[in-house]
C-alpha cells in the first residue's frame, strides 16, 4: 500500500514537470516578450508582456510620473475568429478593441475609426531590444501622434 501512494505521489510530481510549453499563436513572442521601458511626457512607460496560458501576448503597463504611478493597463493581442484584435483596458477607463489592418514581420497596426482618441496603434518591431508604438487620435479636432520609443531592461 505504502508503495502504491509513493508511485502515485512520484507520478503526479513528474508530470507536473513535465508540461508542454505554450504555442505562440501570432508569433509574437520573440518581438514583445519581456520588461520594457519608453520615455513618456514627463515620466515613463514601463510594460512587460508575455503568452498567456492560451498563447495570446498580454501586457501589464504603467505610467510612472516622478515615482508615482499615474495610471496603469492591461493590453492582449489575440486572434477573434479570423480577426486579429486589440484589447486595451486603462484602469477607471472603458475597454478599448482595435482590429489589425495590416500584419508582417516589421510592423502590426491596429485601428477602430468609431474611437477618437486613439484611433490608430501601430507597432513597429525594431530589433530584439527596442520597438516603437505609434497612437494616432483626435484633441479638440486637431489630429496627434504620440510615439514611444521601448527599450528592453
């Protein structure tokens, strides 16, 4: 009996170790996972995405403005039916969905024309340790670009 509950025991252990790594479902991964910081206004961007349990990116975000965090998000970018989308959620902000209208090894850009502000997000993959984010929106009817240059820490 005794060495019935160890085989068990030691069964269990073994193939808790041994589980199979997540699928990169967008390919992604290797673009935007890790911890990350871009020079924002007068503060800083600081994010760190990786592969959720289904194999979408998912990224934390904060806004830190002389050490104090000034607004935090959580932003997926997952695949919806043939569609790749965006979810962005600013915390005490209603949730905002993107559809991608253009994808390559280079760049993925993201708009939803029914917002004003962002209306467009693009993503430029630069190299393994910088990307740019590019939002696009409409102030008081006069177009805005921000861009964020990020770097891997």
């Amino acid at each position: 009996m005794k060495f019935i509950l160890i085989t068990a025991i030691l069964f269990l252990y073994l193939s808790c170790q041994h589980q199979l790594p997540i699928k990169d479902q967008l390919n992604l991964q290797t673009k935007l996972e890790g911890k990350w910081k871009a020079p924002a206004f007068d503060g800083e961007l600081r994010e760190s995405w990786s592969l959720d349990d289904n194999g979408w990116m998912h990224q934390q975000g904060y806004y830190i403005e002389q050490n104090d965090t000034m607004y935090a998000a959580m932003t997926k970018i997952e695949k919806v039916g043939n569609e790749i989308i965006l979810l962005s959620v600013i915390k005490n902000s209603a949730p905002k969905i993107f559809q991608a209208i253009k994808q390559n090894d280079k760049e993925l850009l993201f708009e939803n024309k029914d917002y004003q502000n962002p209306f467009r997000v693009k993503y430029e993959f630069l190299d393994h340790s910088n990307y740019r984010r590019t939002i696009s929106g409409y102030e008081q009817d006069s177009l805005v670009v921000y861009e964020f240059n990020f770097e891997k820490y």
